[in-house]
C-alpha cells in the first residue's frame, strides 16, 4: 500500500482490533510509514456474539457447518469479524471524521502504482462503491438469507434505489439470489453510505436475525445486496486499473490498464472471467 500508492498521498491509516495491539506491531508499523496512524479498539458490543443469540442453537449449527467442510464453519471469532464488519465498523470513534475508506487486510498484494487518487475519483463521480474482484458466495454458510432479504425489501420498498443493481445479485428480479457478491476484503467506499438511513435499517434486520451466527453470513454479501439494492448502479465502481491478489484470486488489469513499467502481475493470471466469477454480471450491468 505504502510503496504502489500511498507515500504519495499520505492518508492516514486506522487499526482496528478487539484486543490492544501490542507495542512492537505499531512500533513496526509506524515506521514503514509518514503518515498518520491510529491504533483502536473494536468495544465490545461491537465484536461478541450478543446476548440474544441462542447459543445452543449457535453451536449446533457451527458443529453442522464443521462436519460438512464449511470454511471457517466452527469459528465464533469469523462470525464476530464478519458481523463487525457488516454493521459496525463504520460507527467507530476513530472513523467519524472520515466520508471515504480503503479496507486493506493482511497478507494482501497491490500489483501496480497508482498515480491518481481514487477517493477523488469517488466524489467527483458521486460513487459509493468500488471493488475489484467479485465471486460466488458458499450458499451453505447462508441458507436464509435471501429469504431475510426478500422479507426486508417487501416491508421497505422506499428504501430501493431506482435503477439499482439487482441484476448483479439476482437473475429472475429479485426471486432468488444468485450468489454473486463483491469480495469486500478489497473495498473503496463511502462510509455515509453504511451510515444511511437504508443501509443503517437493513443491517438491523438482518441482525435481529441472528443469522451471522446461527448460519455464517458473510460481510461480503452483506454488503453487496446492500449495494446493489440502496445505491444505483452507477454509482458502483470496478477499479480495473488496481492490481490486487487476496489468496487465491488475483485481479490484473488488461490491456491499456496494464500501464507499462506500473504493472508487475502477469496479466494472463487475471480472475475476472474465470467460471467463478461475477465481474461478467457486473459489466452487463453498464451496457
């Protein structure tokens, strides 16, 4: 992040952990970076499994998802993170003062410089989303869903965004999900946008669900129906020109992207048009 885009622009950076980072990560951290750093902890609220989940039920269901493979299917503290970071991240203290974010996880790579600021780029053109890779989520891990989803949107029809992207997340209008949903370890987002009155509701429903424990809802589908059903299609953003790879998918920018001497990803590894891939759904969406 530090070497392929931000030494140029200097934007702050915020650690966010339930437990207190220790001295040596941030003495680390701090010195491979001039920019502003802040180091915070998640409240607790906002990170365990709340009171009104039933555990027993919690358990038998993780115990279901551990004997049939599930990734992550036995793990409370996946359950916390993914919650977390569907309906709470953007109400910490130490993000207030900010409109736009760049979510960067660990043991991620950045493949090409980048000499133009994207959180411009997404106010100039009003976007609320941007992302760089878009896959099929595990329909095992949620079940119901949909069907919290299709609950919400018949009791909230004026909170869907005319000309929405719906045709990304299902192809029969709504009826079904089709799995699709923007990988959200790589999301540049406008944190009003989570903060809103829509988004805000939805995720409250969703929650008194219950199902970030009793099934294993994922923040990346969280968020992308989010997007797809209260932002307009347009105001989604793919940042082709990003080079990026979380294990085990990579995104390379193609073509004229692939900017000579900026780009050091071999362009024929590239995850956009592979069989398990939405990226196609969503560039139907512009034409």
């Amino acid at each position: 992040m530090e070497d392929r885009f931000n030494h140029k622009f200097q934007y702050p950076y915020v650690f966010l952990n339930d437990q207190p980072f220790e001295d040596n990560f941030k003495k680390r951290v701090t010195e491979l970076t001039d920019a502003h750093v802040q180091f915070g902890l998640i409240p607790s609220n906002h990170w365990n499994q709340p009171s009104s989940i039933n555990e027993t039920r919690a358990t038998e269901s993780r115990e279901k998802m551990v004997a049939s493979n599930v990734i992550y299917g036995g793990s409370v503290p996946y359950r916390n993170m993914c919650r977390f970071n569907s309906g709470f991240f953007y109400r910490h203290e130490l993000l207030k003062p900010y409109k736009y974010y760049w979510r960067v996880e660990p043991s991620v790579t950045f493949f090409c410089d980048l000499d133009y600021d994207p959180f411009l780029y997404m106010q100039d053109f009003k976007k609320v989303y941007g992302f760089t890779l878009s896959l099929y989520e595990y329909i095992e891990t949620i079940p119901t869903l949909w069907d919290a989803v299709r609950e919400f949107m018949d009791g909230n029809k004026d909170l869907i965004a005319h000309d929405n992207a719906m045709e990304f997340i299902s192809d029969d209008g709504g009826l079904t999900y089709n799995k699709c949903h923007f990988w959200s370890n790589f999301e540049i987002g406008d944190l009003d946008f989570w903060r809103g009155e829509a988004y805000s509701k939805f995720f409250d429903f969703l929650d008194e669900k219950g199902g970030f424990y009793y099934e294993r809802w994922g923040d990346a589908p969280v968020h992308s129906i989010g997007a797809a059903l209260f932002a307009k299609k347009e105001q989604l953003h793919f940042f082709q020109d990003i080079g990026y790879r979380h294990e085990p998918f990579q995104h390379c920018p193609q073509g004229s992207a692939h900017k000579k001497g900026k780009c050091w990803c071999d362009e024929e590894d590239n995850f956009d048009h592979e069989w398990y891939s939405c990226t196609s759904r969503y560039e139907k969406l512009l034409k």
